[in-house]
C-alpha cells in the first residue's frame, strides 16, 4: 500500500463515481444541478471540446462528434450495437465514452434515456434491455481503462457505497439472481456471506488450502475482477429499477414532448443498427420478422422432440407450455422478444384462419403421438392449449373470448431444463441462445444464409396430417 | 417387511387419524400463522383436488381430519394474505424435495423405493442441509420425512422472498447442477494463458460443494445410469477406478480417465445431479406440499417432522401401528 491519495486524487475518484454509477448521490447532485429538460437539443460547446479533446477520439468527420445531451445519448446507444455487431467497429470513434471528463454530460444523456424509455416502452422492450446491458458494458470499460491504484479505490468505494452492510449476504442480492445478472456459483460463500476482501478470505480459508499459496488462490478465485462484476452488475440493476420507477410513474404524469421525441430516436436507432452484414453477433439476424409459414427444418431439438411425441410425466408441460406457445409465436409473430407492442393473436391473425387451421393442428396432432396420447387421459388439457393462446379456457378459440386469458411466450431454454430436462439434447446453435423461439429465428437466418432453399415442410404438413 | 409400502384403506386411514394423529404433533413452523397457509387435500387416492382451504386455528384443522380422514393431505409453502384466493403472497419456504424413487444415482436399482434407496435420499439431504447452512448461511431449516423421501423447508425470512429465479440458482448450488469453471486468470497478467485448476483443487465455496456431489454420485453410481456425455467404455472406466475417488486421489483418477472424457464425465453428473431435486417444486412459490403428521396413504407411512437427520430410520419411526397389526405381519 504505502500510497495515500492526494486531495485531487481524491476529488477526481468522486468524479469518477458518479462517472460509473450515474445513480450514485454524487450522480444525482449532477442532475440536480444540470438536469433541465430544456437545453437537451442545444449544441454545447464544452461537450463539443471535450470530446474533441478525448485521447485517440476520430474527428475526421463531425457526424463522430455528438452536439448535445441528445446526440450523446443516441451515440451511447450507437456505440453498444456496433460494438457487439458490427465487424467494422472502432473503439476511436468513441473514445470519449471512456473520457472520465465526460461524467457530468454522460450522467445526464443516462437520466434522459432512462425517462425516454420508461415513459414511451416498458422496462423489459429491448430498448430498456438495451440500456441496462449497454451501462454495464460501459462500466466494465471503463473501469477497465483507470489507472490500477484509481481502479482499486474507486471500486472500493462503490462497493462501499451500494453495500451497507459489513459483509454482504448472497441473500441482499436476490434481485440479481432473481435476473440472472449474476451467478451464485460465481461467487465464493460461506455462511451466507459473500467472501470479497483478501484477508477476510485468508481468515476463513488459509487452514484449508494445501499445497497451493492461499493469496494466489484468492486472486484468482476472487481478485478484483468479482467486486468488479458485482460492480457492473448492481449498476445495471439500478439502472433498470430506474426505468421501472419512471414506468410507474408515467400514467400519472404528462409526458416530456422532448423525452418521447428522444425515445423514439432510440428506438429507430436500434432498427437502424441491429443489422450488420455477416457479423454473426447475437444480434446479427436482425431486422423485422415478420409472420411467416412454419420452417419446420429450423426448428429446435426440443420442439422435433415434443413432435415426434413425449412420454408421461412430461406431456401436459410439454404439449400445452412449451409446444403451444412455440408454434403460435413461431408462425405468427417470431419476434415478441424484441419487439414492443401486440400481444394480441388476432392482431396478425385478425380471423384466427391460421390459429384454427395450422397452429392448432399440429399442437393436437402431436398431442396424439405423445404415449400415452395426451387427450385420451386428460381431455380437459384441450382447454388449456386454447387458453394459452389467450382464448380463456373454452373449447374453441373465439374473438370474444380473446383476452381472457394471457397468450404465453415460449419458456426459456433455462426453464426447460428444469421442467422439460428429458426433451433438452443442446445441438452447436443451442449455445448461442436462450430460447427455443430465438434459436427458431437464428436457425431461419442461417438456413437463408447458407443457400438452403428447402420447401418449408409446412406446405407438406397438411398430407402428413391426413 | 413387505407390508410396510402397501397402500392404507379407508379403515386404516380413520384409525389412524382417530387413534394415533394427534394435532399436537404439529410443527411449530405450521402452527404459526397456519391461517396464512393453504391447505389442500386429496380425498379419493386421484390428487389433490380439495384445494384453497384455510383453518383458522389448529382444532379446526383437527375437527377436519378427523372426520374427513383424507387420502392425503397438503399445506402450502406459500403465505398468503388472503390464501383462500391465494391472494396476496407474502412469502414462501425455501423448499428441496428429494424423493427416493426419482434420485438419479441409486445403488439399490429397485423400481420404486427400498430401504437401500430411502436411506441414500437421507444421506443426500444430509449433504444439502450442510451446504445450506455451511455455504449460504442459513437457519430455521426443518427436515421433513415426506413417506417416501424427504422435504427440507428452510423459514429464514432472508431467503423466503426469493423469487423463482433466485430458488433456481440455489438448487443449482446446492445440487451440484452446474459444473464449476476450470480455467481461471489472475489479475494484471492480461494476455497471459489462464490457469487450469480443478473443482477437486479448490477446497472451498461452490467447487467444494460439487466436488462433494460429484464423489458421491461416482462411487454410488451402479453402471446403468444414462448420461449423454459417457459411453459405456468410459462408464465402465468410472467404474473401474473409482476407488481413488473414495481415496481422494482425484488427479490420478483424472489422468486414468483422461481430461477431455473427465470433463465429460462432470458434464454428465452435473446434469444427472440435478434430478438430486425435484427443481418443479423448488422454483414454485404457490406449492402445496404433503402436510407433517398426515399419512401418506400409498406408501402407509407417516410424514413427519425429522429431529436428527443423521439418525433417522423412517422404518423404525414413521411407521403406523396399524401397519404393524396388519394380519400376517
């Protein structure tokens, strides 16, 4: 140790609080201050500078250069697409997002995306997901970039400031869990606290290690980089809790027309950038998806397998969960997840023609190859199929009924493990995704990409049927 | 010995509710704030299908019991302000359901349950309960002999508003359903090559538990357990050199087998370990699980609150009387 900070270094490790957790007090002393909704589109020119003044920032072109809090915020959001699609990226051209000098304009361009996106979608659209992944990244560069001596006690202090307690319990986490920011077998615990500081691991665990230095074991269970990952991981919890708060709260109040103007630049910014040719990035198959006939060929080893037929015990998840919701998403509108908006059936299929005549089909006729076939035994699970599909538990799906009961989307790969484990066999594209409807869609980009003109058996499905 | 699992008739069922049930016998964990719970029951032998019923207090649920004599009786994990509805949860026990017959690593290889495979379910719930207190800290845990396996039904209030999500990732840990990283960096050498360290080389948190998990499978395992990773030349290679897992010798049980069909090997566990759970029932807020002191009636055995897990014998100590006085007994 041996190295105390000064006064300036002290001031600058404040700036740089609020510069990682734009949700800190000092965070929210910059908004207090500079928060005004009105100057948003006005050029700034100390924003201007100081981007310009940003270390390796390309300034050949002012399109690189964002103008007010406005531009700022759609240059975060343009940063994070291209960072994780486009092949073409260069960190240069946004080398001011890792200017720790930018704090006071980031902090607010963060403010402004967060009340855009909790006014005009709901916290789980992909623009609210797009914001929390896109902060944690942020986080995670630039903590990456700090000098060793500032990253250490910068760290501490966040850590310091979002955990009160003297050791953290696994359990005060549960909302991190809860959304899978962060894994429990990540972490090293014992006796439900959440072991983070090197002398508190040698106090615990240094008569348990044989053979093996105890301080090289804890940097390389422990280390910095898991009070980093915490770190990164509890700022984009509160970033999301922050667009829930303002979600909340909008019906009350009258909307900004400035903050919709900005959520709706959000948004087609990320139409814009979700497609970049060949990246193979998870979002490199974008685009709209629009309802198509079914493509049998794409579909996952899960699904082939609830077709083909499934034992007892599984059936009734099976059939009525997993296959029901598959199919009619699959057919009639593949891309829920990223999209915001309808949860209707009859909004793509305004008569139910497709619903009655192809969805509903192949749902009962693979209820009939499970063993034993499943409406032999339980003949009221009908009802339930219909009532996944939004239609209420009635025998027949109706437009009056429509709403009564809530359409479900596909369960998560995670959840069929838990549920379905027997009809989980992982192929090489199961890896790259979390959702059987997700793999439908990546397999449908590949098989287009690959040439792969194959009829779609769909056409095919009706003899199959006779 | 051959009566003990057979199914109780209607006869049994009201001698045992008016003879030996006693309402007293009641957890103190159920007692308290039993008009919170939900309670279903099953009268016919077809499920559970009496549900969203609430007693107000413990002589109501008694005046129940013993003049309805159910087949089976439930109570809800869940706690609720209005449980009639099952409206306004308020919270739920964290709950591991280990039952005997679904254990994926049986010795006995019976197709139901046996003495040789209730006592396995009680050495596993012995190994969780460790790890839920060692690793995630955590008290006011019960143990419950559910008739033919075992219900571990933890009242920290830390852990009861954990969500379904949360429960997952608790199950996993516990279970060993996750096969620990193996590669690992130190800080400020970027660019350097990780370090390999095994979950057996790391004498605590989540690679200890599963190390713990992973040794018990291998030397419980009877050689007909299906996993997608091992084929039957490496099963029986498991098999052959599994001694030096009960010695601890972990690095040369690894270079027999060698590393790629190790890793396999601790794929293929990982998954089997977690059937160790029912995870249904674990990631389920609103469960109603088998209520301690009713009878399990398929099995004629009693489910009931279990003191020391480490001496418990469910053939000495839940079985009725009415089964020992069963004609031919």
């Amino acid at each position: 140790m041996g190295n105390f900070l000064s006064i300036v270094q002290l001031i600058e490790i404040m700036v740089l609080i609020s510069y990682l957790n734009p949700f800190s007090s000092e965070g929210e002393e910059i908004v207090r201050e500079k928060g005004s909704i009105e100057g948003i589109f006005e050029v700034n020119p100390e924003l201007l500078q100081l981007v310009r003044d940003s270390k390796s920032q390309n300034i050949s072109d002012d399109s690189y250069i964002p103008k007010n809090y406005a531009d700022l915020a759609l240059k975060r959001v343009e940063w994070y697409l291209r960072r994780k699609n486009d092949k073409k990226y260069n960190h240069n051209d946004y080398a001011f997002l890792i200017n720790p000098k930018i704090a006071k304009f980031d902090v607010i361009s963060i403010y402004t995306m967060a009340q855009a996106i909790g006014i005009k979608f709901n916290p789980k659209s992909r623009e609210g997901r797009l914001l929390v992944e896109s902060q944690g990244k942020l986080v995670e560069d630039r903590l990456e970039k700090l000098v060793p001596i500032e990253r250490k006690e910068v760290v501490n202090n966040l850590l310091n400031q979002m955990i009160t307690q003297d050791n953290i319990k696994w359990t005060s986490m549960s909302q991190l869990l809860g959304s899978k920011k962060i894994n429990l077998t990540d972490m090293i615990l014992d006796q439900g606290d959440v072991v983070l500081e090197k002398e508190d691991f040698l106090i615990r665990f240094e008569d348990k290690i044989e053979g093996r230095l105890p301080e090289k074991m804890y940097d390389l269970l422990i280390g910095e980089k898991i009070k980093e990952m915490i770190i990164s991981r509890m700022i984009m919890q509160k970033t999301e809790n922050y667009i829930h708060k303002v979600h909340e709260m909008a019906p009350k109040i009258e909307a900004h027309p400035t903050l919709l103007e900005i959520g709706e630049q959000i948004s087609e910014k990320i139409k814009e950038l979700s497609y970049f040719p060949g990246s193979g990035g998870s979002g490199g198959f974008g685009g709209d998806i629009k309802a198509t006939q079914l493509q049998h060929e794409a579909f996952p080893p899960c699904i082939q397998k609830t077709i083909e037929g499934v034992g007892s015990g599984n059936r009734n998840d099976a059939i009525v969960l997993l296959l029901t919701s598959f199919l009619s998403y699959a057919r009639l509108y593949p891309s829920v997840f990223r999209n915001e908006g309808t949860s209707k059936i009859s909004d793509i299929d305004p008569d139910l023609q497709i619903t009655i005549n192809e969805i509903i089909p192949l749902i009962f006729e693979a209820a009939n190859n499970c063993n034993p076939p499943l409406f032999d035994d339980d003949p009221q699970e009908k009802l339930n199929v219909i009532a996944k599909l939004g239609f209420g538990v009635n025998k027949d799906p109706e437009l009056k009924h429509e709403g009564e009961s809530k359409w479900y989307t596909p369960m998560s790969c995670d959840k069929i493990k838990i549920h379905l484990s027997s009809l989980c066999k992982p192929d090489a594209t199961c890896k790259k995704i979390g959702n059987p409807l997700s793999y439908y869609n990546r397999k449908r980009w590949e098989l287009r990409n690959s040439g792969d003109k194959t009829p779609s058996k769909s056409s095919e499905s009706d003899s199959d049927t006779d | 010995m051959t009566h003990i699992f057979e199914p109780s008739t209607l006869e049994e069922r009201r001698r045992y509710y008016r003879d030996e049930w006693d309402i007293n016998d009641l957890p103190d964990f159920i007692r308290k704030d039993l008009s919170k719970r939900e309670f279903g029951f099953d009268h016919l032998g077809r499920g559970p299908n009496d549900r969203y019923r609430v007693f107000k207090t413990p002589d109501m649920l008694k005046r129940f019991m013993r003049y309805r004599s159910p087949f089976a009786a439930y109570c809800s994990v869940a706690f609720y302000n209005k449980p009639r509805k099952r409206g306004e949860w308020l919270k739920s026990e964290l709950v591991f359901d280990v039952d005997a017959k679904d254990v994926p690593v049986r010795s006995c290889g019976c197709d139901s349950v046996c003495e040789i495979c209730l006592d396995e379910a009680r050495q596993i719930v012995a190994g969780l309960i460790d790890t839920l207190k060692q690793d995630l800290g955590l008290k006011n845990i019960h143990v419950i002999y559910s008739g033919r396996g075992y219900h571990i039904r933890i009242l920290d209030e830390s852990a009861m508003g954990l969500d379904s999500e949360g429960r997952s990732q608790v199950l996993k840990y516990v279970a060993g359903a996750e096969p620990p990283k193996n590669k690992y960096f130190m800080e400020d050498e970027s660019g350097q090559k990780p370090y390999e360290l095994e979950h057996f080389s790391i004498p605590l948190g989540y690679p200890a538990v599963f190390t713990k998990r992973i040794k018990y499978a291998i030397l419980h395992m009877n050689g007909t357990e299906k996993m997608e990773e091992v084929n039957p030349k490496l099963m029986k290679d498991v098999l052959k050199y599994r001694e030096m897992v009960q010695k601890d010798e972990w690095g040369l049980f690894k270079n027999k087998i060698g590393p790629i069909r190790y890793r396999n090997l601790v794929e293929g566990i990982s998954k089997l370990n977690m059937g160790l759970v029912d995870a249904k029932v674990s990631i389920d807020l609103k469960r109603i699980l088998r209520m301690p002191t009713s009878l399990h009636s398929k099995v004629s055995m009693r489910c009931m609150e279990v003191k020391n897990i480490e001496t418990f014998d469910p053939l000495k100590e839940a079985v009725p009387k009415f089964v020992n006085e069963r004609k031919g007994y």
